[in-house]
C-alpha cells in the first residue's frame, strides 16, 4: 500500500484585544499548519505575536492568512478592493506577520487567503492575480494554499510560487469542486462523524460527496480543520487520531 501523508492546518489567532474566538494553544497541538491572522479580517499585534510563538515552540508551520480590510465582518464579506490596493494590503499583511514569526525564531512559511477573498480568488482571475502580486512583493519563494483548480493557484504556478492544494472536511462542495457558499442551508457540515469520514476519505482516497450526491475528485496536499466551531479542538484530536489509525501520516508540507 502506498504511502499515504497530509497536513492539517486550522485558522488561529482569530481574536482582537479581549475577544478571542480560536482556542489556539489547543490547536496547535493537533495541527501541522497555523493560517495566523494578520490583524485585517481578525488578530492584532499581541495575538499574531503570542500565536507565533507557541506555533514555534512546536514546530508548526505558520502560514498568513491574508483578507480583505473587513474586521467587522470577520473578512467574509464581499468587497471590490481596487488589484493595486489589494496587491499592496496581502504583502502589507505578510510583512506584519513576518516580524512576530522572526522574534520567535522561525518565518513565515506559507500565504492563505481568508474567507471572501479566498472565494473570490477561486473564479476572479483579476483578484487572483493581485494576491499573487502582493505574495511576489513580500517574499517570491512563499508557497500559495488554495483550493484545486482555483485563479489562484493557475496565477501562482505560472508566476513560479509553489502551489499547495487544500481541501475542507467540514465544508460542503458543489458538483464542480468549489465550496457551497456558507450562506446557503448545509455549507458547513457539523455531524462529527461525517467529518471524521470525510477527513479519513480525503486523505487516503482524493474523493468527496458533493452536496447534490456526485463524487468528486479534490486531490489536496494539507487539510482544513475550522478552529471557530463548537468542539473544534475535539474534533480536530478525532480527526488526527483517525487518519493516522487509518495510515496516514500527518506531517507539514513544507
């Protein structure tokens, strides 16, 4: 039997001042991979720094999770950000980040985007793009996360970035392989037990049920576990622990 290895990374250091909405020491001790906020979706200069750090004392990987300038909507609305702007605003992001990586001894390893921009990078070649610019502008060597088949990653690759494929246990999919918008009924999938299946199906397997009932093939080298639901930290220890009974090792991809 081959083998068989992902990453698991989740969204931490979603919180600002007092608010905290991740649980981010537990996280990362299940996760390969930590997307930090860089203060413009969630996160200010303290979390992204205390995030940093324990992500460093346990060898996991941080990447920066770049969004639209939406605090107040948690960077899932959707915005026209002019590409210059946005452009400037993922390498501003990315620099911020990459001084707190650098204190604790490590760097920034990865970009993701968050939410409405990651949505939108899928199909929108024009946004696509100015992410990537924004990337090549803060450091030309970062790897690019995204889903397969996306703007994204075409733009990336063909602007020489290294691309990694990303694929959602707890999110629901279209027959075409992107993601059931999370404002229509079942986007998110909350049965713990279909999302251990899922995660396991994922892994060894490269397929997934869309939510109309087609299989689909999402072949993606790192995994999402969302740290904002209730039980997150649990489930995410039940997927851990059930993709490595299954054979699969669980290790960065960078």
């Amino acid at each position: 039997m081959a083998s068989v290895s992902i990453d698991l990374n989740a969204d931490l250091g979603e919180g600002f001042g007092r608010w905290q909405l991740t649980d981010d020491e537990q996280l990362l001790s299940v996760v390969t991979s930590a997307n930090v906020a860089c203060g413009f979706h969630a996160g200010d200069a303290a979390t992204m720094r205390r995030v940093c750090a324990m992500a460093a004392e346990r060898g996991v990987r941080i990447g920066a999770q770049v969004s639209y300038r939406d605090l107040a909507g948690f960077g899932r609305r959707a915005m026209d950000v002019p590409s210059e702007e946005l452009a400037a605003e993922v390498a501003y992001q990315i620099g911020a980040l990459e001084v707190f990586t650098r204190a604790a001894g490590t760097r920034v390893s990865y970009v993701k985007p968050h939410g409405a921009l990651y949505n939108r990078v899928v199909h929108d070649e024009d946004q696509a793009r100015a992410v990537v610019d924004g990337v090549l502008l803060a450091d030309d060597t970062l790897p690019v996360l995204g889903l397969p088949g996306s703007r994204l990653l075409e733009t990336a690759e063909k602007a020489g970035l290294p691309v990694v494929t990303e694929a959602f246990a707890d999110r629901a999919y279209t027959a075409e392989g992107t993601l059931v918008p999370r404002g229509q009924d079942g986007a998110v999938i909350t049965d713990p037990e279909a999302v251990v299946e899922r995660s396991v199906s994922l892994a060894r397997s490269g397929v997934v049920m869309s939510h109309t009932g087609e299989e689909i093939a999402v072949r993606a080298r790192s995994l999402c576990l969302h740290g904002d639901t209730p039980g997150a930290v649990g489930l995410a220890r039940r997927v851990r622990a059930e993709l490595e009974s299954a054979g699969v090792r669980v290790e960065a991809f960078v």
